[in-house]
C-alpha cells in the first residue's frame, strides 16, 4: 500500500483504492430489481440474464509508468456468445489456459472517463484459474490507443477523482 499526495486535492490517496470496479455488466442494472431474482444468475466471475445472454468478469489492465504497481486494472465485464462461454467455463479450472487462444467478447460497461466503450469488441486473455481473465481492445482505434498508452500518477488520479470523489 502507498499513499500518494494528489495534485489536484492536495490529500492523500490510497493507491489500492483508486482503481474502478464494477459490480455487474451494465444490463444487470437495466433490470428492475424486482425482476432481478428471476432473469439474473450471478456469481463473483459469470452472470446469465434471461439464460441467454453471458458475461464474464474479468480486468481491462493498462501498463503503468507508477513504479511499485505495474499494472492499473478497471475490473469490469464482458458479454461473450455461448460457444465462447462453454469453452471457458469447460476450462476453468485449468492452470495454464494459455492455449485457449482467439476468444472475444463485448465490453458490457460504460466507463464514462472514456466514454462510448460499451459493446466495444475486446480479446479474452486467460491467465490461469487463480487469476481473473484479461481484456484487450481489439477494433475501436482510439480505446486500442488509450489503451496501449501508459499511465502515470497524474493519470490514476485523475481517474480516481472522475470516479469517485467528483
Ligand atoms: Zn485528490
């Protein structure tokens, strides 16, 4: 853990804390809570709506220029078809996945600090059954650009105030 003072608060921050999470894909939350009980089944890692449409929990991990934490991570879901979600979950206790190769899915989160990434087309990268899946953009030039950008302290920050402490 390291605490960073900010350049625009002027407080300390957490570097543990600053990273974004959903809790579920966003449709999970077009459902009314009534309906809820009845078209969602939902873990920590997998979420069905409506036994028909799939989604995979995972990481949109960005290199980061931050020394003691190499990677700044946006935990969020994905939306993949059926074949693709039998063939991960057929593999899911496996410890190297590292031949499943080729897998896609869709970005079922807005991340508003980019804005337009829902339904955007990403790469599945397995990472062995301890470690949640990775995600790449893979057809959207300008989120494969932001992407593949590194980040820096001012960048986590700013990041963290968009979404936390408007
Ligand atoms: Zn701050």
């Amino acid at each position: 853990m390291k605490k960073v003072k900010c350049h625009k608060c002027g407080q300390y921050h957490d570097w543990d804390a600053v990273e974004v999470v959903f809790k579920y894909p966003k449709k999970y939350f077009d459902i009314s809570e009534d309906e809820r009980s009845h078209r969602v089944k939902t873990n920590d890692e997998i979420c069905i709506i409506d036994g028909s449409a799939y989604y995979l929990r995972g990481l949109l991990p960005f290199v980061t220029t931050v020394d003691h934490k190499k990677k700044y991570c946006w935990g969020v879901w994905i939306r993949v078809n059926e074949e693709t979600y039998k063939v991960i979950y057929d593999n899911w206790d496996l410890e190297d996945q590292s031949h499943l190769t080729g897998l896609k899915g869709y970005l079922a989160n807005e991340i508003a600090f980019y804005k337009d990434t829902l339904d955007k087309d990403v790469k599945i990268v397995l990472t062995g059954n301890e470690t949640r899946p990775e995600f790449y953009f893979t057809m959207d030039k300008r989120l494969m650009k932001i992407q593949s950008n590194k980040l820096d302290e001012s960048d986590l920050i700013d990041i963290y105030h968009y979404h936390f402490k408007n």
